[in-house]
C-alpha cells in the first residue's frame, strides 16, 4: 500500500488533498468514495439532531456521484436521519453502523441479523425515559434499532460518563445488548458482528470498486479502515485510503490508525471540491 501522508508528516492539508484527489480522478471509474457524516460532513455539534450538512457539500455530492464509480455515506445515524441530511439520490448508504443498508434506489433495510433483538431495544428505551437520564445530564437518541446516549452537554460530563458506565451498561448488558462508546456517547445496540467495516465490504463486493476512499473521524470508522486493508491484503482491492477527518477531540488512537490526515470539515470540503474540479 502506497500512502500518500501520514498524520505525522507535516505537509500541509492542501498538498495532502491535492495529491489524494489527483489519484483519484484518475481512477474514477473504478474508485468509491465513502465518508462518515459527523465530524466529516457535518460540523459537530451539542446535540446530534442540530447537526447540518452544508449545501454546498450536498450539491458536490451529487456531482461525485456522476463521475466517479460509488459514492457512499457510512454513518452511526439511522438511515431516515442519512437520507434527512443527505438527500442526494443514488448514493450507497449504511446506517447504525452497518445494522441498516440501502442501495441506491433503494428503501432502508435491517439486516437480518439485528431483528431478532428489536424486542430488546424497545425494552431497553422503555427503561430509560428523560425523567432517568436527564438528571444525569444524559440524552438518549433513538434510532430504532440502536441507541445512542449523549452526554456532551452534561454539566459534569465525568458523573455522567460514570452513570453510564455502571448503571446502564450493566442494564444493557443484562439484556442481551452491545455497547460502543464513541465521543462524548454510549451505543446500545443488537449484540450482532455488524460494523461499518460490514458495510464497506458489502459496497465494495456489489460495485465492483477497485481503489476506494474512506473518510471518518471517530472509533467506529476504525472498522471501515481495517475492512478497506483487508481487502487490499486479499487483492480485492488496488488500493485503500484510509482518510482521518483530524480535528480537536478526535482520539489518538484513531488519528494513529488512518493512512492519510487532512484537517476537519473545512478540509473534507475543500477535498469534494477538489474531487469534484
């Protein structure tokens, strides 16, 4: 695998996307470009329900989709929320970090895995009303059949990490479900082998794609990249850019694990236009 930068040379952003971009036009009809929604698309923000993806970067969107052989998103938000802030036709989609999949064209799906636990999930949101977890300074996004709860607005964002830690998880786990913390949130979702990396595998074997992009900004973005080098080592794949949206708060760890750094929002962006030039 050839890298073009790694997040410990000091080139700067603008040569980093200029030279990403200009290999990937030139594989355009073989190349799929995947990006994850927040921290990449869209700036992050208190509250998820806030968060906005600029128009321009949808507009560009559906510009790539004409000229390059896959575009994609792979987000931890349910599909419903993807297609909201998102709503450019013809892309590949993975929402709940790969519990939900779309073609394009097609409506939202739950993997067949995942249903058996939808019981579950319901239980689970039923036990934990706002009147339990505002107190802690936690909110609970329902994604159907996932949940998210945040606690970025906490006023003691530790206490509250700490509710979530004991209380909670050990609800969670008691009843059968998985936990994934990502930023300032705890996941509750189906105990399934499902990720992100699930379903850039899927987008990669149904398109055909031979070189292929991805770019996230948290833990869970961590399995597309490990899937995209899998299928590089597999000969599945020509090449894998594994692309960190850097940016205040993202974990070492995840900046330690991409290939290629570029700054955040403002960088993705200026990468769409540069794809897109």
């Amino acid at each position: 695998m050839t890298l073009l930068a790694s997040p410990d040379v000091t080139a700067s952003s603008h040569d980093v996307i200029n030279n990403l971009a200009r290999d990937l036009r030139h594989d355009a009809m073989r190349a799929a470009l995947l990006f994850d929604i927040d921290g990449v698309l869209a700036p992050i923000v208190a509250r998820a329900d806030n968060a906005r993806v600029p128009d321009e970067v949808i507009a560009l969107l559906g510009e790539l989709r004409d000229r390059y052989l896959v575009v994609g998103i792979v987000s931890g938000r349910g599909l419903a929320d993807v297609d909201r802030m998102v709503p450019v036709p013809g892309l590949f989609r993975g929402g709940n970090h790969g519990l939900e999949v779309a073609r394009p064209g097609d409506a939202p799906e739950i993997v067949a895995e995942a249903r058996p636990h939808s019981a579950a999930m319901r239980a689970f949101v039923t036990a934990y009303p706002d009147a339990v977890l505002r107190p802690h300074g936690v909110w609970m996004e329902d994604k159907g059949v996932s949940v998210s709860l945040h606690f970025r607005e906490a006023p003691d964002p530790t206490a509250a990490e700490a509710f979530l830690a004991s209380e909670v998880s050990a609800a969670a786990l008691a009843a059968g479900l998985r936990l994934r913390r990502g930023r300032m949130i705890l996941e509750v979702l189906p105990d399934v082998d499902v990720d992100k990396g699930t379903v850039v595998r899927e987008i990669i074997r149904m398109s055909g794609a031979r070189v292929a992009m991805y770019v996230g900004d948290d833990q869970t973005d961590m399995h597309a990249w490990r899937a995209l080098h899998d299928l590089e080592v597999a000969g599945a794949l020509d090449r894998a850019l594994c692309v960190v949206a850097d940016q205040p708060g993202v974990d070492p760890n995840v900046r330690d694990a991409a290939d290629i750094a570029i700054g955040g929002t403002d960088d993705v962006l200026a990468l769409l236009r540069t794809l897109a030039a």
